[in-house]
C-alpha cells in the first residue's frame, strides 16, 4: 500500500511541475532589515516547498506577520511569475492599494509590474507580474476565462473575512484548480486567513475532498493587557475620545490607534483630537517634550478595570483632584498656546471622497462638537503641549493618504490612527502601542421579507475584539481598552459573526450566482452552505417570477446539465432584476416599473413594505378612496407615505403622526430607505436618475391600476382566491369563512389581515406580501399587505403558473380603456389547485 502510495505522489509531482529558474532580486538595504524582522521570513523555504508540491495550501498567520506583504515576493523570487501572473485578492479596497504598492516597493519594482485592479480604479498593464485585486474582480474574470489561464499562483488572502465573493471564489477555484491539472497546465491556489476558524475550510469535504496542507506562522506577539470599562455608555465616540485623551496626557510615548464605524465618525473624531492636541509645523516639539515617567500597570489601567475585577469609583475623585490642577496650571499655559491651524497637517479635513460604501447619516446622527467641556478634561488638554498626529483611515480614503499610516509620525508627535475594522486585519499600522476599541462595527442588516439592506451598527465579535487588542503588540507590550463592560463581551459579542453569505436572503444569493453563470447553486460548494432547501425553494420561486427559465438540456461542454435534463437560466428580465438592491421579487417591481415611468412611486411602496407596524390602528379612510382602495394595503401606505412626506416638508410631521395614529419611527424609518434605494439605484443602474419627490400627489387612476399590476408582477407566486360561501362544507359557521380565501397549495383558508382595508370590498383575486399565523390558541394563516387584482391579468404577468388553453378568437391580449382590463381571449386555469380563469 505504501508503494502505490508513493507513485501517486510521484505523478502528482510531476504534473504539478513548479518553476526552476530563480529570479534575482536586489532590494534596498533598509527593506531587507525590515523584512528579516517579519516572523514568516523564517519559513520561506518550508512555504515554498508546500507551494512547489501542492495545488492548494492553506497559510494562516496572525495579522503583521507578513503574509500579504511577503508571500507574493517568494513566489516571484521562485520563478512564477515567468510565464503567467499572480493573482492576489483582496476583500477591501484599501489592502488592494496599499499592498500592491508595498510589494511593489519591496521587490524594487515599479507599478506596471506590481499593479492593481478594481472597480472603476487600476494601474495593470502588460507587463504586469503580480496583480492585487479586489475579489469581485476576480469573479468577473472568472465569467470570461474560466480557467484563469493568466495565472500561475491565485492567492486569496483574508479568506477569514468571509466576504460573499471570497466565499464563492473558494467554492470555483476548487474546482478549476483540478481542471488546470488535467490540462498539463497546473494552477495553484494559496488561501490566506488571520489565525480564525481555518476548520470551515479543512473539513469541508465538500470544498477540498483531501483537507490542504496548513502552515501556520507563529508572529512576534507581545503581551496585550486588556482593559474593559466599568459601563457601557451608548455615545461610544465621547468615550473614544476622552481615553485617548487620558492616554496621551498621562501614558508614556507609543501610537494609539481607535477603532469606530464609519467614515463620518473617523472624520468626526480626527478633527475632534486635532483641535484639542493641534501640530503646528513651525515649532520643534522634539525641544518641547520632557521625558514622561515611566507608568506603573496601575496607572495604565486609567479608569478601566483591568478584565473583570469590579474596581471602585476612588479612581473618579483622583481624576477630580487631578483636573482642578490642571486646571490652574492651564490657565498660565493657555495664554503661550499658538492658535490651531489644521492645514499644518497638510491635508484638508474633509478629502472630499464621496460616501460610498459606509455611508449611513442615522447612525451617525449623534455627532456633535458640542462636548468639549468633558469632565474637567479641558485642562489637561490645555497643560499638555505635546501634540497628537492624527490620521484617518476608511476605505474610501485615497491611497496617498492612506500610506501616511505607515510613516512616522513627525518629531515629539503621537501618532493616532482613527480607523474603521479595515485596521483590524487588513493593513497593519506600526508602532502601535494602545488600542482603543469601541466595539462596534457596521454590519449590512438584511430585511428578510424585502430584501433591503441597510448598514446597522451592531457590536464586533469576540474574535474581532481580540483581532483589535492584538494590534497593540507588535512592538512591545501594550494596551487595549475596550469602550464597554466585561459583561457585554460575554453576553452581547458573538463568538464570531456567521460569513455574509449565510446572512444575505437565499432569493438574492441564487440569483447572483446565476447571473455570474453558476448553474448548479444548489450543489455549489459553499465554504459554510446556506440550507438547501431554501436554494431549491429559491430556484422555484426565481422561476415562477420570469427570473430563471427551464431551458432544454444542451449537449455542449460549456454548459453542465441538470440531474433532470434541463438547466435554469437567466432571462432578460432576471438580467435587469439583479440590479436592483433588493429581493429580486421587489427588483422585478422596480424593474418593470422603470418602463412605465413609476420608479419613485415603486421606490415609496418597496420602502413603506419593508417597514413593520407604520400604523397602530386601522387606517382613516381618507387614506384609501377611489383609486387606491383597491391597490388595497399598500395603497394605503403609498398614500400614508405621500402625506407624511408633505406634513415634513412643512415641519408638521410629528403632529400628523400623532393625528393619524402613525408610528413616527416607522415614518422615519421609510424615508431613510426611500433616499438610500433611490440612490443607490441611481449609482448601480446606467441611465437611471431618479430623485425622491418630497410632495409625492397620490396616483391617477391608470398609475393606480399599473401599480397593482406591478404588485402582481413581484407577488404573482402569492396568490389568493376568495372561497365561495357555497364551497363551506355543512355545520361549518359560513361567518369564520367572510375573509378566507384559497392560497396556493394549502389546504386551509387564509384570512384577510384585521386591518386589510379589501376588508370593506373582499376582492375575488388577491396578491399579498406575506403569510403569517396567529397566536397559540386561535391558530389562523393571515395575509398581510393585500392588493386586489384581476384574473386577466394572470396571463400576463404570471404566465410561469397558468395553463392556458387554445386561443379563443383574437390571440392578442387587449386592453380594454373603458374598464381598465385585458381581454385575454384564452380560457384556462391558474396555479397547481387549477383555478379557472374567466
Ligand atoms: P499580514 O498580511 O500577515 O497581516 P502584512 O504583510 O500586511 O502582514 O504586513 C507585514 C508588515 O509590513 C507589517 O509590520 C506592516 O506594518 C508592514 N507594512 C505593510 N505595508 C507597509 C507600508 N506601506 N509601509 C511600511 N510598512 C508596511
Ligand atoms: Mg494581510
């Protein structure tokens, strides 16, 4: 055994034939003393042999050790970048930039050889040896050149963030790899990860049928004391910025680097800490600053308590003592202060980039400068003259000013680095001494019946949090505070934050993949799969709407064929949908709703339905007459939506929720939504501009009877028809039955909701958003959000679920000015239950 054992090793070898020839690198002196400081220099030849072996190797190491700068310099030293390229991707735009540059640096080469590429931004051209990319690019090359055949080595690095697209990546490369193998031409695939849950890929057969070979790189770590607040207080930017005060007036020299959320939080907090610490270019601090005692553990704490032991409030009255001081001393000093001028950072505040990825004004809505005064600290503010270099760091930042966290700070400074998580693994800033940690992050919140997304500010993981304490260890000893209480740590922080994939709504992920033309979602090898049912479910529904299309088994290479003979496909429609920023259901509204010019009014109807409880009773009925009524629910909201709009414009809103029993959060909540999908639709789809109407008029009659054809179209696969009074079986009570209808393939009745205002009507044909059952003891199915809409119609805009027999007369649908409908001219039946059709 052990012999046949050897000569499959042997044959894999040889077919993984691994470049010969060396490449000569001369780098500068000073580069190759900071490199052989780098703990995975040391492994280079262990590295190298795994990689020359093997077609995947997993490489975890803690975040500084190297990866991202080194490992592309050894495969090009090895020769593999003589006849194809690296590929190094990159889940944030940031690291993209900034490696490229570094490696490029290192290696002494210049961009055209190291380059990147992503979106809308990059320096690759022919001569281009190493690429850094961000993995969204990557997949796109994967749709024109499935085989990668550009590339020798991909790497995937951050694979511990977990990014859809990273996800997905892993998924093709597992399989590509072996197909490069079969053609003589053998790819290698490197997955990178900070020190986190490497077993979601080692033991998912389902990935990689024998697990990869691991090498981990033990770094440098110096020991990190961790300090948590005593409470918890929900203004976590003041508390920011007060212990980063404490740290520089009372702790000895090393960089402080903050964690926030956002890009408007880091520019807050920047500008914040550069008043009150403020460099002056023309004074030589070196002069200035007197040497600070050294500080004891004890004073390091500052007025956290070191883990968990409960410390008591004699640290508030010190601090007092200590202020009032400072104070008198202030005082003297204050008068000898040079005023503040922020250009002597040499960049404008605001750097003018636009709010793309981590914009979110609500959650930002706490800012204010109105809190200088903070207990007492404005005197020691004033008594220390050692200024602070403070320097921001988002991912939108410009790449120039991005690498002005990696150079020293100018004489007698401080460096601070105000960041968002992009500092917790991707980039590692130098120096870093203290760690301030919020323990928030902005996470992508899905809604789950709609789809919309928006960025919520939630606490990080366990696993992050230790992430950011570590980034103060890398030169020495150090510290890190966290801005809230032990007992949030362990009952509020997650272990770790599921991978995004798992998180987005099934609907949207399936029809992503589709579009980048992956058949088999349902067999996709997921690193961590969503549920499989769901995915079928998925598919079905995708193909009830028009998004996906059963097409006639094909017999060529290019594309794989069902286990039933068909294949799923994207229509032209789908193609559309999956542009828009929601479940594709609502998408499809969007869509269609683009081509008879009701974007804004599809906008506020997606909106007002992903928000729960708008009203706390039932309607007024001025809210749904004429033409509305029977857009039914969400006719009502539209309408609410237009009114509500028109009462803040002129300041009266709160009022007019109060008047019309309406939620005012709720109201809020819609215009929020209303402004981010407007514009978001804006950036994502080409000539699309549209604004959002604050005085929206209700529509007319003909936009009222296309919004709920609109409806039918995203809702065509939920159904419901009336049940006849003559259908209730003897002994039944016929009064449970006056709002019951027939719904799909149930077999009990569903119930118009207690505040549907089609209750006045009980329309024959319905369409609603959701289904839900009542409380314990009276169980009932409910519809919520119902439409009233017309059996012609069904043909139309739900042609997937009728069967329809032969024309009748004219085979044209027509519609008809006078009563509003579509003659079909077809007798047939809806659904699986075979309704028929008039
Ligand atoms: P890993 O990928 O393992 O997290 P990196 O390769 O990103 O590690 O970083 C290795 C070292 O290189 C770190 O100490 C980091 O500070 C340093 N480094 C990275 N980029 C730059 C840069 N632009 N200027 C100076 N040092 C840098
Ligand atoms: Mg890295």
């Amino acid at each position: 055994e052990t012999k046949t054992k050897e000569i499959k090793v042997e044959v894999k070898k040889s077919l993984l034939n691994h470049p010969t020839q060396h490449v000569e690198v001369k780098r500068d002196p000073k580069v190759q003393v900071a490199r052989l400081k780098l703990p995975i220099l040391g492994e280079e030849q262990r590295i190298m042999e795994l990689v020359n072996e093997n077609e995947f190797l997993i490489v975890a190491g803690e975040t500084g050790s190297g990866k991202t700068t080194q490992i592309p310099q050894f495969l090009y030293e090895a020769g593999y970048t003589q006849h194809k390229m690296i590929a190094v991707t990159e889940p944030r735009r940031v690291a993209t930039v900034a490696m490229a540059a570094r490696v490029g640096y290192e290696l002494g080469l210049t961009s055209k050889e190291v380059s990147y590429l992503m979106r809308f931004e990059g320096n690759v051209t022919k001569e281009t040896k190493i690429k850094f990319m961000t993995d969204g690019v990557l997949l796109k090359e994967i749709q024109s050149d499935f085989l990668l055949s550009k590339y020798s080595v991909v790497i995937i690095d951050e694979a511990h963030e977990r990014s859809v697209y990273t996800d997905i990546l892993l998924g093709l490369l597992s399989r590509i790899v072996p197909l490069r193998r079969k053609r003589g031409n053998p790819l290698r695939l490197i997955i990178m990860s900070a020190t986190l849950r490497i077993e979601d890929f080692t033991e998912n057969t389902r990935l990689f049928k024998e697990p990869p070979p691991v090498i981990k790189i033990d770094s440098r770590q110096f020991p990190v004391t961790v300090h948590f607040n005593k409470h918890t207080y929900s203004d976590y930017l003041k508390e920011a910025y007060k212990k980063t005060v404490k740290i520089h007036t009372r702790l000895p020299e090393g960089g402080v680097l903050i964690f926030v959320t956002g890009q408007q939080e880091v520019k807050y907090l920047v500008r914040k800490l550069r008043t009150s610490f403020p460099y002056r270019k023309d004074v030589d601090y070196s002069k200035l600053i007197t040497k600070k005692r050294p500080v004891s553990e004890a004073d390091a704490a500052l007025d956290s308590e070191p883990d968990d032991i409960e410390s008591d409030d004699d640290e508030v009255e010190k601090e007092m003592k200590r202020a009032k001081k400072a104070r008198r001393k202030a005082k003297l000093i204050a008068k000898s202060l040079p005023k503040i001028n922020l250009d002597d950072y040499d960049m404008p505040d605001d750097d003018g980039q636009a709010d793309l990825v981590d914009a979110d004004d609500d959650s930002e809505g706490h800012l204010s400068d109105s809190d200088a005064e903070e207990d007492g600290l404005s005197a020691v503010i004033k008594s220390c003259r050692q200024p602070l270099w403070v320097l921001p760091l988002y991912s939108m930042l410009s790449s120039s000013k991005q690498s002005r966290v990696f150079a020293a700070p100018p004489p007698g400074a401080r460096l601070c680095v105000v960041s968002t998580d992009v500092a917790e693994t991707s980039l590692t800033i130098p120096a870093i001494k203290y760690v301030v940690d919020t323990g928030k992050k902005k996470m992508r919140v899905y809604d789950h019946v709609t789809g919309a997304s928006a960025w919520r500010v939630v606490w990080t993981s366990q696993a992050s949090a230790e992430q950011r304490a570590g980034r103060a260890g890398r030169v020495g000893a150090g510290h890190a505070y966290r801005l809230y209480s032990s007992a949030v740590f362990q009952h509020e922080c997650v272990p770790h934050h599921p991978p995004d994939l798992c998180r987005r709504p099934v609907d949207d992920l399936v029809l992503t993949m589709r579009c980048m033309g992956i058949d088999k979602v349902v067999n996709f090898p997921f690193p961590t799969a969503p549920d499989r049912l769901q995915l079928k479910l998925a598919e079905k529904r995708l193909e009830t709407l028009g998004i996906l299309e059963k097409i006639e088994k094909v017999n060529s290479n290019k594309r794989r064929i069902q286990d039933d003979g068909e294949i799923l496909k994207v229509t032209p429609l789908g193609k559309a949908v999956s542009a828009f920023p929601l479940l594709p259901r609502y998408g499809k509204m969007l869509a269609l709703s683009h081509q008879f010019g009701l974007l804004p009014y599809t906008i506020a109807l997606v909106s007002a339905l992903t928000v729960q409880e708008v009203m706390s009773g039932k309607p007024d009925s001025w809210l749904a007459t004429g033409n509305t009524l029977l857009l039914g629910d969400p006719g009502v909201l539209l309408r609410v939506v237009g009114a509500a709009e028109y009462a803040y414009v002129k300041g009266e809103e709160e009022l007019f929720c109060a008047k019309y029993g309406l939620r005012e959060k709720a109201i809020k909540e819609i215009r929020k939504l209303r402004k981010q999908l407007t514009s978001e639709i804006n950036l994502s789809i080409a000539g699309v501009d549209v604004t959002v109407d604050p005085e929206m008029k209700p529509p007319d009659d003909n936009q009222a009877r296309l919004l709920r054809q609109l409806v039918l179209s995203g809702l065509g696969d939920q159904v419901g028809r009336k049940i006849g009074l003559d259908e209730v079986k003897e002994g039944e009570d016929k009064r449970k039955f006056k709002y019951a209808y027939h719904c799909g393939e149930l077999d009990e009745p569903v119930h118009l909701h207690g505040m549907s205002i089609l209750r006045k009507t009980i329309p024959e044909w319905v369409v609603y958003q959701e289904l839900y059952e009542t409380g314990e003891d009276n169980k009932k199915m409910i519809m919520r959000n119902v439409t009233a809409i017309e059996p012609e119609w069904l043909p139309v805009y739900v042609p997937q679920m009728c069967n329809l027999g032969e024309p009748l007369s004219d085979p044209e649908p027509r519609y008809d000015e006078k009563s509003g409908r579509v003659k079909c001219h077809f007798k047939g039946t809806f659904g699986k239950a075979g309704w028929e059709l008039p």
